[in-house]
C-alpha cells in the first residue's frame, strides 16, 4: 500500500467502489423518508433539524472511505474485506436514522446510538486501513496516522454523547464541535503532513457517481409514493403532472452537475480539493431534499398531507435553488472567477422559482407549480447549451493551461 499515482491515466471507479455506493441508496433513501415524512405531518423545523444531522452523517461516511481509496486502492483481499465492513457501518447507520428523527422530533436527548455504532464498525476498518498505509508508505506516514488519530478522537466524541442526557439544544452544539474536528483532520493531514496522493479525475468520476444515485433515489421515492395513490385513486391530472416534474428535475440537474470537466479542473489545481469536497455537502443533501420534498408532493396528492400547496412547492424549489446556487459557488472556484454570464443564468433560474412559489401562493394547482420549478434548472441547461459553452470552455482551457489553433 504505498500509493496510486496521482497522473494515472485513465483512471476510473473500481467495481468495488461502485458496490460500496449502493449501500448509501439505502441511507439516502430511509434519510429523505424519514424527512419527508415529518415535513408532511407539519413537523418542517424537526424534519430539517434531524435531516442536516443525517447529510453530514452520510456525506462524511462516503468522504472518509472515498479521498482514501483514490489514493490507497490496492485491491487485495485485506482491502475488500475492510470495504465490507465499512459497508456493513453504512447499513447500521441508515437503521439509526429513525430512532434518531422520532427523537429530534419528541425533544428531549437525541437518540443518535445506533447511528454511533454504525461509525464504529465503519472506523475500525477505516483506522486499520490508516495504520496500513502508514506502515507501508513510510514518505506519507505522518499524513496517514494524522487521519487515523483525528478519526479516533473523533468517534471517542461521539461515543461519549451518547451517555450524555441533554437537550436537542446542547447535542447540537457539541456535535458541532465534533464535526469541526472531524472536518479539520483532512485539511491538517493534507496541507500539513504532507498529504496523500489522491487523484483529481477520479474523484470528480466519484462525486458524480454519488451525484446521480442521490437523483436516482428521488425518482424512486417519489414513485413509490404515488404507488399507492395511484392503486388507491387511478391515475389524476396531478399524478401524471408530479411524474413528470419528478423526471424533468432529476434529469435538469443531472445535467448541471455535468456542465463543466471538474476532474480537468481539479487536477490543474489541487489546492482546491477542500473547497470542491466539502461544498458537496450541499449539493449532495440539496438533491436528497429535493427527493424528499417530491416525496411530499405525492403525499399531497394521495390527500395524506398536512402541508398547504405554498408548503410542498417550497419543500422542492428551496432545494433546487440551493443545489443550483451550490454548483454555482463550486464552478466560481474551480474556474477562479465569478462567470457573469452564468450568474445571470442563475438569476434566470431563481426567477422561475419565485414564479412557482408566487402562483401557488395564488392558488394555481400544486403540481403544475412544480412543472414551472423543473424550469429552473432547465433554464441554466438551455443557456450554457445555446450560448455558453464555448465561453466556459475558453475559461476552463485558461485555467488548465490549453492553448487551442484559432
């Protein structure tokens, strides 16, 4: 284990890595459930409260095992084994999201035990696999035993929170120290010890990879959601309108994700790995929210909602817009520049989202509201296919150093 090299060509994500993702299809599902479940009994700031807990929870599981492997993908049998069980402490941990929302959404201690357990099975494997590359990478050893260490006092944090009877108040507050901790051990390992040698292609190909199976579970949740409606119903006017919102949306911002070459980007300039990892945050929980929110609308239209329509159409279009302010931020740091010309494009997408927002506020249908919120990201779509992809692409070949004939 003393590396992969970091200018491999044609580097890509392994068979392994994929298998490992399907397993966080479970956590973003029973996550987005879980919050559109509480959003549609009216419970809004509980949803929320308990959903932010489980996007960092599950984004910062993937990130710990993803950054690892780019750079210490060896492939043997001790390495497959070790990714077993950390596959094992994602599916503990999506078991501890309900208990862990039911108790956000009571007061009182949250009870976030299993969720704790989870952590634990998944970081004895990712310790061990630490120490491994420390001992058998002697130039980067002080970067790998950074990692472990932080790892290690981190999960004691969160062990000893669990038998600390508190308010939802306190809870958050330590946790929110335990997360400064936990984000800061990659920045000291990296910028400090000497990092590690990840490689920027295949990190872009990973995110992507996440990206869409974050979309993918909307779609599937939202269907599930009108199954029984549809059984119960037959087919309405609002069903056929929220399938197809449902699609347009899914397909609108897998399409703005993929605008721009991230992983060329990436590797022109390392220096912004942590900007480009950890804004994913948002992106990663604003397409869960956006999942969760068209689980709500098919609540709404099975008539088990106690959200008003002005309700649900906000449950989607927040999301969008964050996710598409979110890819904004990331595009403006990769490319060193704030791009007018894509500001404007987001003005244009914001604009569809108020409309939506306003003309429910006015009693226009739920569901055709939520035609005109696919509309954002379609706009930002249309724009850079018809007039800005060769002013991006002339940003992005500045940044990486092409010099194209003509």
């Amino acid at each position: 284990m003393t590396g992969r090299d970091p200018h491999e060509p044609h580097r890509v994500a392994t068979p392994l890595e994929l298998l490992f993702d399907l397993t966080f299809v479970i956590a973003f599902g029973v996550a987005a459930s879980q919050f559109a479940h509480l959003m549609a009994e009216g419970h809004v700031s509980a949803g929320l409260v308990g959903f932010g807990f489980a996007a960092f929870a599950i984004w910062w599981a993937w990130m710990n095992f993803t950054w690892f492997a780019s750079a210490y993908d060896t492939d043997d049998w001790i390495y497959r084994v070790m990714t077993m069980l950390q596959m094992v402490g994602v599916i503990v941990l999506a078991l501890g999201l309900p208990p862990m929302f039911a108790s956000v959404d009571h007061g009182g201690h949250v009870d976030n035990a299993v969720m704790v357990a989870g952590y634990v099975v998944m970081r004895i494997a990712l310790v061990g696999q630490w120490l491994r590359a420390a001992a058998q990478d002697p130039p980067r050893r002080s970067a790998c035993l950074t990692y472990a260490t932080v790892v290690v006092i981190a999960q004691i944090g969160w062990a000893v929170q669990i038998f600390v009877q508190t308010s939802v108040t306190v809870f958050f507050l330590t946790a929110l120290v335990l997360v400064v901790v936990e984000i800061s051990g990659p920045v000291l390992a990296e910028r400090r010890m000497g990092g590690t040698p990840w490689h920027a292609h295949h990190v872009a190909e990973r995110y992507g990879l996440l990206a869409i199976i974050a979309l993918g579970e909307g779609v599937v949740g939202t269907v599930a959601s009108l199954t029984a409606a549809v059984g119960e119903h037959g087919w309405s006017t609002d069903a056929i309108l929220l399938v197809a919102a449902g699609i347009g949306l899914t397909f609108g911002m897998w399409w703005v994700y993929f605008l721009i070459p991230a992983g060329d980007l990436l590797h022109a300039h390392r220096t912004l790995s942590f900007w480009y990892g950890y804004l994913h945050l948002a992106v990663f929980g604003s397409i869960v929210a956006t999942g969760a929110g068209l689980h709500v609308a098919a609540y709404y239209v099975e008539g088990h909602s106690h959200l008003s329509s002005i309700g649900t159409v906000l449950a989607v279009a927040i999301p969008v817009g964050i996710y598409l302010v979110a890819m904004f931020v990331i595009y403006s740091f990769l490319v060193a520049e704030v791009d007018l010309f894509h500001a404007l494009l987001l003005v244009l997408a914001s604009a569809a989202l108020v409309t939506a927002v306003a003309l429910a506020a006015h009693g226009t249908s739920m569901a055709i509201c939520l035609l005109i919120v696919t509309a954002a990201p379609v706009a930002v779509v249309v724009g850079f296919e018809a007039f800005g992809h060769r002013h991006a692409a002339a940003i992005v070949d500045q940044r990486v150093g092409i010099q194209r004939p003509g």
